[in-house]
C-alpha cells in the first residue's frame, strides 16, 4: 500500500506560506520579507541550530511570482501538540525559550512563541516555523510573544498539573488559554500563589486597571531593553519550572511491573519472539500501536527502526519518551488511540491532518501486542475492521499478539458478556486476517497467548 499523498497548507503567517505535499515541504516568503529570512537562515547562528538537530533544515529552490521559496525535509510523523506527553510540551517550551534568548544578541527575536511552531524527533523537539525569526527592534523592552508564550504554553500546562485538564483540550484553544479561563477554577488562596499570582490573577488586574487600551511600554536605552527582554525570559523559564509536571503511576504505567499473566517464561519467549521477527521483517519505520510504556517501542527503536508509538494512557506515554531520550532512541511516543483518532482540526478541517492521514501507509511494520481484545471488547470494533486498519497502516509486516479468550485480562473486559463474543477464538482472528495478511511465523506462549508474524498480501 503506497504511503498516502498528504496535502496540507498553512495561510496565518502575514509572511509567507507552507505547502505539504507528500514528502515535500515549501515554504513562500513574500518579496518584502525575503531578504531577511535569508539574512538569518545563512548565518552561523542557525546553521548551529540546524547542526545540532533544534532548528529544522531549509533548502533554497528559487524565487517564483516574487516570492523567495525554500524547502524543508518532511519530519516523518509530525505530532500536534494535542498528542503530546507533557515532557514533550515543556521540551518544546524550554526550546522556545532557549531559541529566543539566543537570537537577541544578534539584534532578532522571535515574533510568535507557539507550540505549533515545534515538531519532535523522537524524543527531541525541533523548531520548524523559520519565518518566526525577525528582527529587533533595540529600544523595546517588550516581547510582543510573551503572552502568546503565556497563553498556549504556560497556562495550558498550569491548568494540566493544578486543575487536571486534559492537555488534549488544547485542539479546541489555537491561541491558548486566556487568564480568565482558569480564574473561576482557582480557589481563594491559590489565586495568590505562584504560579498563578504571575500568569492569571495579575494579569487580570492589570487588564482591568489598563481599560481597552493600556499603556505602551517606555522605549529604553539598547542596553536596557536587552537586559528587561533577558530579566523576562528568565520569569517564565521560572514559571515553566513550577510547572514541571509530578510523576506519577497508572494501572497501565506499571502495566509491565504488574502483569500477572506473564511468567518470566512468558516475557522471555515473547521478546525472543518480537527480536526474531523484527530481524527478519528488518522494518525501518516501526508504528506500536498499544506501546504502553514502550518495552517493544524500545526493542524496534534497538533493531534500527524510527518508531511512533501510541497509547492511550498519558504516563504510560511519557515514561516511554523519558526511557527514549535517556537511551537517545528514535522513538516519539503520543497520547492516541486508534479507535477513537484524532480529528482533523482547523479552519475548514485542513490546518491540522487526522491521525491516520499522518499513519496510513507511512510504516513498514507494526507492532499490535495485547491490544486487539481492548479494541474488541472496550470499544467494540469488530476483527475484520481492526485487521483493515492495520493493513492501511503498514506496508509491509505486522506483529500482532492474539489474547484467547480464557485468559484472565479477556476475562476482565468481558464482562458477563460471553454469549455476545464466545466466536472469538484464534480461527476466527485469522479469518478476518486472510484478507490483507498471510501468517509467516505463529508462536504459542506458556500462558495461551499467540504472537504472529504476519506479511501484508
């Protein structure tokens, strides 16, 4: 199945625009922000940046109707920030802040300060948006992203780890958060504690001491406006510190600590099995679907391959991306769920891709370990739709773990149920996969659980 043609263009930026299509990445720079988009992306600066993996790489195709355009590579599964773990977000924020304070010497800044403007690697963020760059003006003290920085970084995050919003949510906040969102939430104290004496109750003040308009900051001495820039960066690195969110252990984060299904018979052979199987399907873009915590995510990502692994469970998630960047792998872990993909998003649905437009035909294998009875029996999704899905997503290979239904996790999801789903046994799951597979290996583990090898027809 060949990978799908991804189309996507982006119009906000007054500066230019960017067009996905397929692999490849354009970017229009209008004729009178041209020279100072070159001005930047050929200095030494950003050729460091790109150098050391923060800055996205830019090549130039020519000037076409006036405008200058530049081409990017495509990062290979991009993740919108309503996918991410929370590591993930203050790893972009923390890049933002890094970036901004490095551009004031060289008399820039940046215009925007948005976690849309960063893609991730793996585990390590890289900004993408170049024509965020701009020049300086040296007597202000202000930067004009600082609330922007606020509004869909810090705010966001505050109300993730004080008030247990989803993250998530965020899809339906472009702009972020405003201060008075989260006021009605805040108890009377927590009003005037940090972090949210700073980024809500202050600010609320201010803006109804200001009126409609407010004052314009004083203009200031080069030197001085620099030092007030950098003395501003340095309160929201502060902010973005407090805000760090706290571990914390799920049913399913410890899932692997936990499994009393498996004996260590059972987990030696089912690695052996995964590592056998990846070294003879030699995938080089590896999709886990249900990774948990990424033990597998983590053997794929040791083979050689470019992994993305999804779950549902958010420290599930983020204990796989901490593990990936601790051990540099190539893995980008996301908060997402097949059976319930993220939706496109943005005006007229085409600013932001679904899910499985990004997914399908992008990975060569994947990884389906423990997963297929939550789809049958928690979201109800029957065997031949779960094996369609997972034929549109690979190209090539899929290793799938097949749960009997006398075994104890079944037995939990079912739920008195049995009379509805008594056929789902091992025949009936290969039915359903003839259609778009053919079984290469089939091992069964001392606990009844059946790993295939399977070769997409």
């Amino acid at each position: 199945m060949a990978a799908a043609e991804v189309q996507l263009e982006t119009f906000r930026d007054p500066a230019g625009s960017l067009r996905i299509a397929g692999d490849r990445v354009l970017r229009r720079v209008r004729p009178e922000h041209a020279e100072a988009a070159l001005e930047f992306l050929r200095s030494d600066l950003a050729r460091k940046w790109v150098e050391e993996g923060r800055l996205i790489e830019t090549s130039f195709v020519g000037d076409q109707d006036g405008c200058l355009t530049l081409e990017h590579p495509r990062v290979f599964f991009p993740a919108y920030p309503w996918e991410w773990t929370p590591g993930a977000w203050m790893a972009a924020a923390e890049l933002t802040l890094e970036l901004c304070e490095g551009l004031l010497e060289r008399g820039l800044i940046l215009k925007d300060a948005t976690p849309l403007n960063v893609l991730f690697r793996g585990p390590e963020p890289v900004f993408v948006d170049v024509l965020s760059v701009d020049a300086r003006d040296r007597e202000s003290p202000v930067w004009l992203a600082y609330g922007q920085f606020v509004r869909t970084f810090l705010l966001p995050l505050a109300a993730y780890k004080y008030l247990g919003w989803p993250l998530a949510a965020s899809m339906q906040k472009r702009d972020g958060y405003e201060p008075a969102d989260l006021a009605p939430y805040l108890g009377r104290w927590q009003r005037w504690r940090e972090p949210f004496r700073s980024l809500v109750t202050m600010p609320l003040m201010l803006e109804r001491s200001a009126g409609n308009g407010g004052a314009a900051q004083a203009r200031k001495q080069p030197e001085e406006a620099l030092a007030v820039l950098r003395r501003n960066l340095q309160s929201l690195r502060k902010n973005l510190e407090m805000l760090a969110p706290q571990d914390s252990d799920t049913r399913w984060s410890r899932y692997t600590q936990t499994a009393d299904h498996y004996s260590t018979e059972d987990q030696k052979k089912k690695q052996q099995f995964i590592r056998e199987a990846l070294a003879a399907a030699q995938p080089k873009r590896v999709l886990d679907l249900g990774a948990n915590n990424g033990v597998y995510s983590r053997v794929a990502a040791e083979s050689g391959a470019e992994v993305v692994a999804w779950d549902t469970d958010l420290q599930a998630s983020e204990q796989n991306r901490r593990e990936a960047k601790k051990k540099n792998l190539a893995i980008t872990a996301l908060v997402a769920n097949p059976a319930r993909p993220t939706p496109a998003a943005g005006w007229r649905n085409a600013e932001s891709l679904s899910l499985l437009e990004r997914a399908r035909g992008r990975f060569d294998c994947v990884i389906m370990l423990g997963l297929i009875h939550h789809l049958l029996l928690s979201e109800q999704i029957p065997l031949k739709e779960i094996m369609a899905l997972t034929r549109e997503l690979t190209t090539h290979w899929a290793i799938v773990e097949w749960v009997p239904a006398g075994d104890p996790r079944f037995q939990d999801l079912l739920r008195g149920r049995g009379d509805l789903y008594g056929h789902l046994n091992e025949r009936a799951f290969l039915d359903a996969s003839e259609k778009h597979f053919t079984v290469v290996r089939r091992e069964a583990l001392p606990n009844r659980r059946v790993l295939f090898l399977l070769q997409a027809n």
